[in-house]
C-alpha cells in the first residue's frame, strides 16, 4: 500500500465510529484493547478521536508483478441493509499499466 499510514489513520478512524455505534461491543472492544498497548501509532490516531466523513476516495498500492495499481472506491447504505454500508471499488485503467514481466 503506497500511502500505508493515511489509510491506517483512516481505518482506526472507522473503528472508532463503530466503536460509538456498538458501545457494548465486547469484541471491538477487546480489539481496541489489544492494539492500544502494541501500537504507538494506533494509540495515537485512536486519541485523536477522529470519525470518518468522507464516503469515497482512492488507494493506490504498489505490486511487484504488476507495478502500481490504483483504486476509486465509494461507500453507500442500500435501504434493504441500513446497519451495515456496502461499498463498491474500480480500478483505474488510466493509470495503472502492467509493467513487463521479467520471467
């Protein structure tokens, strides 16, 4: 993953919404609890007390075959399924392009 911490930071950033949202969750908590004392980085964007607000954006990953790959995404709520968001995840053709195979 090229941008590793800003996805980090956002994840923990999500935890933390369900974490508001399920505040009798015992395993999320018990998550929370794991990562706390193993993660100084984890620690720090959990007090940050930040929640996720955007519902669309991109991530771009590094491969070793295929070079770099890179991804739109956009979550929404289906009205059949209100308690859980689906999400839907492209490439983009334009700018990731195989680089040669060097079997």
């Amino acid at each position: 993953m090229v941008d590793w911490e800003q996805v980090a930071a956002e994840t923990v950033a999500v935890l933390r919404l369900e974490a508001g949202r399920h505040p009798h969750d015992r395993r999320l908590a018990d998550l929370v609890g794991v990562l706390t004392p193993r993660s100084t980085e984890f620690t720090a964007w959990w007090n940050d007390h930040r929640v996720p607000r955007r519902t669309h954006g991109t991530r771009s990953y590094r491969h070793p075959v295929v070079d770099h790959l890179h991804f739109s995404y956009e979550s929404f709520q289906t009205p059949a399924i209100r308690t859980k968001p689906c999400a839907s995840t492209t490439r983009s053709p334009a700018r990731s392009q195989p680089k040669p195979c060097a079997c």
